[in-house]
C-alpha cells in the first residue's frame, strides 16, 4: 500500500526512492509487524481475560502443565494481524504472489478460529471434527494448487530438489495434489508443534526468515542464475510477507515466552503452516521445507510413529507424543526442552540454506 502509494512520488521527492528496494521494505515490515504484535498484546490478552477464553489442559500429559489451565488463547488472531497488516503496507500489492499467501493465511487462519470458538466460546470440548477441519483444508490447499497451475501462465511445475542442480522432474497436474500435500502437511505439523511456551513460535521465526532469503533470491535474476535456483518473477515480493510474519512472532514470543502469559490457539498455528508451506511452493523450493521445518516434521513423525505403533503392536514408542512431551516425561524442565529445539531449529534452518549454493 505504501510502496503503491508513495513510489510514484519519487520523481518529486527523491527520499520516497528507498520504497523501490525490496530489501528496505523486507526490514520494515518486519519492523511494522513487531510493533503492532508487541503493542497490541496486552489489550488482547486484557480482552482474553475478560471473556474467560482460556485454555483446557489435558490431564494426561506433565502435571506441571495443569497451572496453565485458564491461560487465555486464541493469541494467534493478533499474529496474523499484524502480518496482514504489515504485508498490506509494505508489498506490492500488484504482486500475485502477495495475494495468494495472504488468502492461504487468512482461509487457515478462519478454521482455526472457528474451530478455536467452538473449544473455548461455545465449550464444545472438540471443535471442528478431524474431517471436518481436514476437508477446510484441503479446500482452500487445493483452490492455491488450482490458481498456480491453470491462472498463473509459465508457472513452473517441476521439482526442485535440494543439493542436486539438474534433477528437476516435471510433475505436471500431478503438481495440484502435491501443493495441497505441502500446505496442509506443514499447517498440521506447526499446530502439533504448538505444546509448550513458545515452542512453535520460535522455529516458525527461523523458518520465516530462511525463506525470506530463499523468496528473495528466487525473485532476483541474477542471484537465481548464480545459485542455480528457479527464477520466479515476482517470489521476491513474498519476502516482505515473511519478515511480516518474523516481525509478528517475535512480538508474540515476548508474551508466549516461559511462562506464557497468552497462547496462540489454532487460530495462531494452523494459518502460521500454511503460509509457510505456501511460501515454500511460490519459490519452488517445496522439498526444502522438510529442511526448514525439521522441527514440525519431527514433531507430527512422532505422532504418526506412536499412533502406528500403538495400533499395530499394543506398545508405545514414546513416553508420550508428540515428541516435546516425551522429553518432559523423561524430567527435562519445559525450557531446556523449548530452547534445545530452537538450537536444532537453526541449525537446520542453516543446512537448508547451504542447499542453495551446494547442488
């Protein structure tokens, strides 16, 4: 808005020329998205309050966890806020790409608040049913799958694959069903990952801003043909949503931090992966969210290991899933857990970003 606003202007008034570096812009939706989140937050947490919106608990898990019960929730509501708000301010909004995240994040975000109203406003101890929640999904996955592959002419449906530079295999329509595996896969892993104070926030910022680097590289000529990555005319845009989304969190995690004062709720969570998921298939570097959100997939592998076990064998692997509540049952304090994540967080957000110049 601002850059469509004030850009023409810089024939007149040459300062207004910074809002044609997407770099600039990149820094100050960051910077715009924190503020809000961090200004904000107390009002809506006041507010959370006010209508008693807190937390279940389940009693299954640590005993320790049971204090939380009544934290107010729902904090994802801010988060995405502030991110829209700041993308609107800061992107092109010409920009295709802008869009097509913003609508990923808001038709996520409208699942995760009804089926975070039904649990806490109408106390429906169940929300949407799993279904229920996975048909939404799928729907609003696959209108993103479908606009890619027959609105936007020269969309690309070949593969990138990390660490090899010539093996791209073309996927065709089978594209379609792969994009919804990627949105909806990651959406399900990031709200898995949402346990403990600041758990998911925490990677869901790392994860953020190795695709801002990926997002911008892929959007910028010269950078794709030197590192040998798809060009994707326009990507580049998508950065300023995901400093938005950095920014957001950042200014989340001062509350959500150990001992959170407010949680994020699905309505936090599921547009939080969705959005990261469609930014991985924008910039054509899908594989690499495995990568880049090594934490989600080990958190929803987890599940899956213990639900399969179970099943088939009678028997647990884990003392408890997903994995973070395992580590708790074993005596590690919830920080160590949360921290210790983080560090395995960065240091894949860094392998995945050693991809780009290693194939």
């Amino acid at each position: 808005m601002l850059y469509n606003w004030l850009y023409p202007l810089h024939t007149e008034f040459s300062i207004l020329n910074v809002f044609r570096y997407l770099s600039f812009r990149i820094i100050y939706a960051s910077v715009t998205a924190f503020l809000i989140a961090f200004v904000l937050a107390p009002w809506l947490i006041k507010k959370l309050q006010e209508i008693k919106l807190g937390q279940q608990v389940r009693d299954d898990g640590p005993k320790r966890h049971l204090a939380k019960s009544g934290t107010p929730t729902m904090g994802g509501l801010l988060i995405i806020f502030a991110v829209v708000l700041a993308t609107l301010l800061w992107a092109d909004l010409t920009n295709k790409y802008v869009w097509l995240v913003i609508l990923s994040t808001l038709g996520f975000g409208l699942i995760g608040f009804v089926d975070d109203y039904l649990k806490f406003i109408k106390a429906q101890s169940k929300g949407l049913t799993a279904s229920q929640k996975f048909a939404g999904q799928v729907a609003i996955a696959l209108a993103i799958g479908l606009i890619l592959y027959f609105f936007l002419p020269g969309y690309s449906t070949k593969l990138s694959v990390p660490f090899f530079k010539n093996f791209t295999p073309e996927l065709g329509w089978l594209y379609i069903p792969f994009v919804v595996l990627v949105i909806v896969g990651s959406s399900n892993a990031v709200n898995l990952t949402d346990g403990l104070d600041g758990l998911a926030v925490g990677p869901v910022m790392i994860a953020s801003m190795a695709y801002t680097i990926v997002a911008y590289a892929a959007g910028h000529r010269l950078f794709a043909d030197y590192l040998l990555i798809p060009h994707i005319e326009g990507a580049g845009e998508v950065g300023v949503f995901t400093a938005a989304i950095f920014g957001a969190s950042l200014g989340f995690l001062w509350f959500n931090t150990y001992p959170a004062t407010v949680f994020m709720g699905d309505v936090g969570s599921l547009p939080l992966g969705a959005a990261l998921g469609t930014v991985a298939v924008i910039s054509k570097h899908e594989l690499l969210l495995l990568l880049v959100g090594g934490v989600f997939v080990i958190e929803a592998v987890s599940v899956i290991f213990q639900v399969l076990s179970f099943k088939s064998r009678g028997k647990r692997i884990f003392l408890m899933a997903p994995i973070h509540h395992h580590f708790e049952m074993k005596g590690w304090e919830e920080p160590k857990v949360v921290v210790r994540l983080w560090i395995i967080a960065i240091l894949l957000a860094l392998l995945s970003l050693s991809t780009l110049k290693l194939r």
